[in-house]
C-alpha cells in the first residue's frame, strides 16, 4: 500500500501536489492543508463485483405509504414540506450556540413518543452531557437511544444492532473513518462521512439528519459538495442579543425553497412562533419618521416586517450607506431613484436602512416600502401607522406589480391594518378577489404617485 500526500483545499476540495497560497477553484486564501492518502489495492475487474441492484419501469416502482413523518413541530415540518421523508438526509447549519442541537433533541423526544425509534450519535458532547439537556427540555422517549461515539464505523455496528427510524449525527465535522489518514474535519473525511451516511439512507429508508459546522463568513463548513449529497439544507440563523431563531430551508429535493421556520428561545427549548407578523410589529413605534410596515413572502407564507430608515446629514465628503438585513446594492439603486425620479436631496445625506428583528428580506416587494421609509425620515414626517406598502420599483421611477398580493393583503387583515399602498397592476386583482373587504387598496404606478398616498 502506497502512501503519498496531498494539499486539499478546505473550503472546496481542490487537490494540488505543492502548496499555494491561494486556491484556484474558489479564490480562497491559505486553505491548502497537507493530508495523507494511501492508495487502496484495485479489486480487479469490474465484472467480479456482485450486483446487488436491478433495473426496473418506473411505472412498476411502488411508492412507500407513509411518504412523510410529521416531527411534532408544525415550524419545521413547514419547512420541511410537511415532514421528514423516509431515506432522506437533512443538513442542519448554523452557529454554535445557537440551537441546533437542542431543536434536534426535541425532536428526537417528538418522534420517540410516536413509538419511532431514534438514534442520536452525540459526537461532540458525552452520554451525560446530553441527558443534562434532556432533562431540561422534558422526558425523554423510552425509544429514544443515544450513543457517545466518533468512530462511523463502530457507529454502523450500533445502527444494524438497534435498527433505528431516524438517525441523528451531531456533528459530521466530527465523525471520522479508520481508513482515510486525515484527521477528522479534513474535506476527506466529512466528504466520505456524509457520502457514506448518504448511502445507508437510501439503501434502509433510514432518515439521517447532519448538523454541520458554519464558518465566521456564514456558510457550511466543508466541502460545497457535502451540500449536495444531501436532499435538504436548513440553515439556524438568529441574533446573539436576541431570543429569536429563523429556520431557513435553501435547499429541499422534496418540497419548497426559501420557506422559513420562527422560533423563540426559552429555559425550556425553542418554542415555536405562531404568529411571527404579530411578534416583528410588537416593538413598532408609533408616529416616528423612517418605519414602513411591508408585506413580504417567505416561501409560500406572507410575513409583516418593519423597514426603519434614519437619514442624517454626513459630516464627510462621501456620505455613508448602510443596510441590515437587505440589500446594500439594492438600496443604492433606489436611493438612486429618489434622487433622479422624485428629486430628493439625498447626495449630502447619511442613509442607513435596517429591518427589524434580524430579519432578512431578499424580494423585490420590499423596494417601495424602503423607499418610503427613507423619504419619511427625511421629511421628518411618521407614516401613518395603519398603512402597509409593498411593491417593486423600477429605475425609471416605475412601481411593478409583485407576486401574492392577495395573500399579503389577508395577513394585514388579520393584524387590522386600514390601508394597503400597492401596484396598481395588482389592483384590479385584488378587489376581485376581495369583494367585501372594508380595508383600503390604494393602486399606484409611479414612485411620485406613491409618496403623495403616503405623505398625503
């Protein structure tokens, strides 16, 4: 058995015989590790290997009947489709510290109670560790199993003696294999780890959930490729200073994208939302300048945000732009708009645009709503606290009609909102579809239409 090395790329993959500063697949710099491979002895020819698999029509293929297991948490359920389905593998990201394992418990205690049986392979904390946790977020399933161990092969050995429904791995970053050199957390080993788990997955019907590790840039660590062994990819994000979590799926082979779960953060586990416009609005201020209220889509869910604005004039030369949880690039171009369109005198002035609880909003739905927020603060003049606004907006000053604004226009109802400013393109549609409504939709078309509805 040869042994050689190897400087793999830690982010990506990329393998090169010498040491380099940067990667050329992704650009990144000193992520080049040396790593120790040993070349395994070929099993000779191809047609030795036992076939253990067929092809068959796949109009003969017979589906499962229970395609999807509910968890016992209608939020992650949601983003999940509508539940966790057979032989499927789930990437759970985010933080440390910030509630993957605990959510993972809880649903492990869910399914336990449902007589499923479950796995948790605690790798990074001890049998006791875990039952500390347990303990905290309530009884634990008598199905419920749970196994302090690094080592994936030992861990194959517990899966065909126990026979588990559902098998949780916290986390792949530390599972390793005798037969691959590098150390554990090398892109070798997570890659064949996840690989490997994958395939038991597929071939029992097991489901496997993953919870991954994320770098200080926010993506998963490993290999992009561990993204796309798995069928799902959810990630955990939320703020330090703040008891909300936001479960984001950004990849599902077996239901929606962008689809997003609301969770709070208590002495007794996550706690789900259960109307999470409600619980973004609470805080509002009222009769301030700068706080517009959008309705914006996650998924297939309309959600009520706040977009705040503050405009100041800059004590420098080149003022200063400044955006949280929305786009910088998009925020310039409609800084841009008022400018141009509405004649604003913004060249001299501060801008800084933030979303209110560490929300992050990504459709163009959400422009007119920023735009108003930003000529509110600088007029000095509050919006009305009634109104809702939404709609994309154009370069040349144009408002553009938006995708489910029915479903936008009934979540405002539900939180006795009066007045909804909105494309006029989606105006006729609306009033179709709302026949007895008594809140107000005010159609618009331009950017100039729309500031003289909001400021009167």
């Amino acid at each position: 058995m040869k042994t050689k090395t190897a400087f793999i790329c830690q982010e990506c993959g990329y393998a090169s015989a010498k040491w380099i500063g940067r990667c050329p697949e992704c650009e990144s710099w000193n992520s080049l590790v040396e790593e120790v491979h040993r070349e395994q002895k070929t099993r000779g020819r191809a047609s030795s290997v036992e076939v253990f698999s067929k092809p068959e029509r796949l109009a003969d293929v017979k589906a499962c009947d229970e395609l999807r297991v509910t968890t016992g948490l209608s939020e992650l359920d949601h983003v999940l489709g509508g539940g966790i389905v057979r032989g499927s593998v789930i990437l759970i990201g985010g933080a440390p510290g910030i509630g993957k394992s605990t959510l993972l418990l809880q649903v492990c205690t869910a399914l336990s109670a449902k007589d499923k049986k479950v796995l948790y392979i605690s790798a990074e904390e001890s049998a006791q560790q875990t039952k500390m946790r347990a303990d905290r977020l309530g009884h634990a399933g008598k199905e419920l199993y749970i196994v302090s161990e690094t080592n994936l092969d030992v861990i194959f050995e517990h899966i065909k003696k126990i026979a588990p429904d559902i098998i949780i791995a916290d986390s792949v970053q530390v599972l390793y294999l005798d037969d691959i050199s590098s150390a554990a957390g090398s892109v070798s080993q997570v890659r064949e780890c996840a690989a490997r788990l994958t395939m038991l997955a597929k071939n029992s019907g097991m489901a496997v959930f993953l919870v991954g590790h994320v770098t200080k840039e926010g993506s998963l660590a490993g290999p992009r490729v561990l993204e796309h062994l798995v069928d799902s990819v959810l990630y955990f994000e939320g703020e330090s200073h703040t008891s909300f979590r936001i479960l984001r799926a950004v990849k599902n082979r077996f239901g929606s994208t962008n689809e997003i779960g609301i969770f709070e953060m208590t002495a007794s586990g996550l706690q789900e939302v259960v109307n999470p416009s409600q619980m973004f609005l609470t805080e509002r201020p009222e009769h301030t300048p700068g706080s517009a209220v959008v309705a914006t889509m996650e998924g297939s869910r309309p959600l009520l945000v706040e977009i705040q604005a503050l405009v100041s004039p800059t004590n420098f030369g080149l003022p200063r732009r400044r955006t949280t949880g929305i786009d910088f690039n998009r925020v310039s171009l409609l800084i841009a708009v008022l400018e141009k369109r509405c004649h604003y005198a913004l060249q001299t002035q501060d801008v800084f645009v933030n979303v209110a609880g560490g929300v992050k909003v990504v459709e163009p739905a959400v422009d007119l709503a920023a735009v108003a927020a930003i000529a509110s603060s600088l007029k000095e003049k509050p919006i009305a606290g009634g109104d809702i606004i939404f709609g994309e907006v154009g370069l040349g000053g144009e408002v553009r009609a938006v995708s489910h604004a029915v479903q936008r226009i009934n979540e405002a109802k539900k939180l006795g909102f009066q007045r909804i400013i909105l494309p006029r393109n989606n105006l006729k549609l609306a009033q179709e579809a709302l026949k007895k409504t008594t809140i107000t939709l005010l159609g618009v078309s331009t950017v100039t239409e729309a500031m003289e509805a909001v400021f009167g």
